[in-house]
C-alpha cells in the first residue's frame, strides 16, 4: 500500500497537526460507532503529540487507549512506555480514556503475552488510529532485527495479538502487538522526526530484506495507506 509523507516545519507544528488529525479520526469513530481505539508508541518522539492529542475535545471517555509495545517492566519504570502515556497523554481531557496496558505482572514475559491478548481482544478490531515510531535500526513497534519472534511477529498470517521479543537493542525482554494487529489501522501513522530518522526512512524505502530493517514490513505490505509524520 501507498505510503505518503507530511513534512512539518518544527516537531510542534507537526504534534498539533497530528493530534488534530487523530481527533478527528476518534471522533468519527465514535460518531459511528460508539466507541474508538487508538494504539500508540512509546519512545522519546511521541511526547509533544501526547501532550497535544490529550487536550482536545473528544469523547475520551469512549475512548480505548493501548501501546503498540511495551518493555517487561511494571509502570513505575522509568522506561515504562506505560508511564509516558500516563505522564503526558492520560492528562487534561483524556483523563477519562479507557487505558489498556500491555505490560502485566505475570512470572514470564510469554505468560504476560498471553493475559494482554487476553484483554486487548476486547477492545475490538481493526484499531481505529495506530501510530508507530521507527527507532534509528529501522524497528517499528518492538519488531527488532534479529528478534527472537521477528519472524512470526511480521508473519501476516499470525494471528492478532501480543507476543514477545528479545534482541541486542531492545534492553528488557518485550511485548508487542502483531504485523496484523496493526496494518489495518483506520488510520496507520508513521511518526518520525530529525533528519537522521528521514535517512533510516530513505534506506528502508528502498530494497533489502525486511528482517534487516523491519519497518519495511509496514511500508511494504500494510493494507492501510501509511501516514508518514515528519518533521526536523
Ligand atoms: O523501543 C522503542 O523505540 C521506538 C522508537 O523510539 P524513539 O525513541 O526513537 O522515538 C518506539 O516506536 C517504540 O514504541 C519503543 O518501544
């Protein structure tokens, strides 16, 4: 599917604008149907958005609010990606989202992978809004190179849900939703800013396999058109 790309001239402009288009995207779905669902990355780009989308009128309280992935750690973790919706999107009017976690207190990752299928299979599909990120090693969710799952996570026949990764660059064990879970969004965005992340993006459009830079995956064969974010 195609993909296209909306430049900003600073990360701020580009936060109002994106939390204005995702408001709009909720607030359709809620008109339709009642409800909306909106995944979202963790990282250090998403903030200013976070902070922007939290403070627009929406019927937040129809609202679900998961993560496309998550570190194996508890909430209070300062790398908890948990606590940065908490700290900055789970604030003023979004307060009354719906909020569910991926992360769960469970003796194994694979055990917590299974309870967050468990709960994130209620919140119906496909996801009204998913906004991905991109690190500098061309992942996108927690769908790493040289993943321990990245195979079966990029699989689109496996089936929606929440498995877990382990690779070099990724720190802690992780969760993470499945290629299925996420191409279909209503609205997939790709959320990258610096011109750094602009050269990743360029290396990724062009050819390679996507076990080196699984972004591609996404770029390549989401079912959705990719909403590429960007700003300096
Ligand atoms: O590990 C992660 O990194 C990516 C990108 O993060 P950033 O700090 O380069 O913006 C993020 O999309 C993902 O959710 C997160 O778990």
């Amino acid at each position: 599917m195609a993909s296209t790309l909306h430049s900003f001239a600073s990360a701020a402009d580009l936060a109002g604008s994106l939390a204005d288009k995702v408001a709009d995207t909720l607030s359709a779905a809620i008109a339709a149907r009642g409800t909306a669902s909106i995944a979202v990355s963790g990282g250090s780009t998403p903030k200013a958005f976070f902070q922007a989308l939290s403070t627009r009128d929406i019927a937040w309280e129809k609202v679900t609010i998961t993560l496309v992935d998550e570190r194996f750690v508890p909430a209070d973790n300062p790398r908890s990606n948990h606590l940065l919706v908490d700290a900055n999107l789970l604030q003023n009017k979004a307060k009354a989202a719906r909020f569910v976690p991926l992360y769960q207190p469970a003796p194994s990752v694979g055990e917590a992978a299974r309870l967050a299928t468990a709960k994130s299979a209620e919140i119906g599909i496909p996801f009204d809004v998913v906004i991905l990120g991109m690190g500098g090693d061309g992942h996108t969710a927690s769908f790493f190179p040289g993943g321990s799952n990245l195979a079966e996570a990029i699989d689109a026949s496996t089936p929606r849900g929440i498995i877990t990764m382990e690779a070099e660059g990724a720190g802690e064990p992780r969760l993470t939703f499945t290629f299925s879970s996420l191409e279909d969004a209503a609205l997939l965005v790709l959320h990258i800013e610096g011109e750094g992340k602009k050269d990743v993006l360029a290396k990724a459009e062009g050819s390679g396999d996507e076990a080196d830079m699984p972004i591609r995956a996404i770029l390549r064969r989401a079912t959705s058109p990719v909403e590429i974010y960007w700003a300096p």
